[in-house]
C-alpha cells in the first residue's frame, strides 16, 4: 500500500489518544537537532557544513522558502494524485533524493539503507559518485524502483567512461553531472577540525570497486612529490582504512 500522509496524521493523534507520542519528530528542524546529537563532530560538519561563510547555503533556502502551493478549493479531493511523469516513467511525487557523499558518517549500512527506503516509497534516488557502497550493491536492494547516478567529471576520460558504463547496467535511468566541483571547496567547519572523510578511505566505494580505478593504482608515483611525515594518529588512519 502507497505511503499515505493523510493515515499517518490520523495514526499519530490515534496514537495520541492511547498516551503515546511519536519516538521520532516530525519537525525536521528538530530531526537536524537530533542528528547532530547522535553524530560526532566532524561528521556533522561534513554532512551539514558548506563552502565559505555558506552564503550559497542560505540562499538557496530562502529562494526555496519562496515558492508557495497554490490552493485550489471547492475540488473534489478525496482521491488525490501527487505523480507526474519523468523519463517516460510514472513517479508517485515530484520529489527525488539528491546525491550525498559518505553516508556511512551517518549510519552503518549508508547507501543501502537510503536505497532501501527509496524503493519502498518509489522514490528516485541518485547514487552518489562519493557512495560508501558501490552503484551496484544499492541498486541490487532497490527491486527496480528508479535510480540515477551523480557524476564527478574526472581528469580521466577512461575512469568516466567506466563509470558511465557500471551506471548503466545496473540500471541507472539518468546520469547527473556535477560540473562545479573542480577543486575541493573552502570549507571552514571541516578545516577548523583538520577534517576531510576521504583520507580515511570513507565515500570512495565507487573508486575502489572499479577497474579503471585499481589499474590507476598501478601507475608510479608522480617523481618530485613530498614525503609526509607520519605520526600514530596517521597510523591508526593507515590501519582503519
């Protein structure tokens, strides 16, 4: 049965009735609160952290914020249909998850478990190209329920090609490319704590799972290159990895 907004209202305040509150808040400022209780410092960083003073951030909410549902009244809605059609496929809302790298920062099973709730509801979700689990693994546990896959353009034409390929059999319907992001960010929460996932091998699933990658592995290093100096910290990152 499609997931009905209407019957979990009717449930919370039956519920309600019987003394019992919901465990989990439906204000998702409170969500966003809770989430950084149970995160550590440095992943909530990453995960809600954003370039510069965030400006970008801001601004794209208060331009969301200025959009407004059109209130049609006097109209029959007792059978209500949020669909629309996209790709030539019937979608159940015009909602879709957007790409978010390393979710393993914030639960154990990651993109399998984003992928999972996505198939349940028949909503689109974009793998990440910074996946904690290759493309493959969350599109094996969606049934077939609609996927896409982010891509970063890399200096490697061989790797793109590579990952447009892997997308492609495990049938992602779109691709979408990110353009912007051709150096790392200048992002102050994550410097102020020394702070970048990657370097941990976190939200690198995609890389290490694919051919083209491992064979890039092979290569010598470029000669000129500095030697970094190794503590125990960056042991135990050695180790973790």
């Amino acid at each position: 049965m499609p997931f009905s907004a209407v019957d979990r209202q009717k449930q919370i305040y039956l519920e309600g009735l019987k003394g019992f509150r919901p465990a989990i808040s439906v204000d998702t400022k409170k969500l966003e609160e809770n989430a950084k209780a149970h995160m550590s410092q440095r992943a909530f960083a990453y995960i809600a952290g954003g370039a510069g003073a965030e400006s970008s951030m801001r601004v794209n909410r208060e331009e969301f914020e200025k959009v407004r549902i059109v209130p049609r009244m006097l109209c029959n809605v007792e059978e209500r249909d949020t669909g629309i059609e996209l790709f030539g496929r019937k979608l159940p809302s015009p909602l879709i998850l957007a790409p978010i790298g390393v979710l393993e920062l914030v639960h154990p099973e990651a993109d399998l478990a984003v992928a999972r709730a996505a198939a349940e509801f028949g909503i689109p979700f974009i793998f990440s190209n910074q996946a904690s689990y290759p493309m493959e693994a969350s599109a094996a546990v969606m049934n077939g329920a609609p996927h896409w896959f982010q891509l970063y353009w890399s200096k490697s034409n061989e790797l793109v090609t590579s990952f447009i390929q892997r997308a492609e059999k495990c049938g992602c319907s779109a691709i979408v490319v990110t353009l912007d992001t051709t150096l790392l960010g200048w992002r102050p929460r994550d410097l102020d704590l020394g702070y970048l996932p990657f370097l941990e091998g976190k939200g690198i699933a995609q890389y290490t799972s694919d051919p083209v990658f491992d064979k890039m592995l092979e290569e010598p290093e470029v000669p000129g290159r500095s030697k970094q100096k190794v503590n125990l910290q960056s042991i135990q990152a050695l180790i973790t990895m």
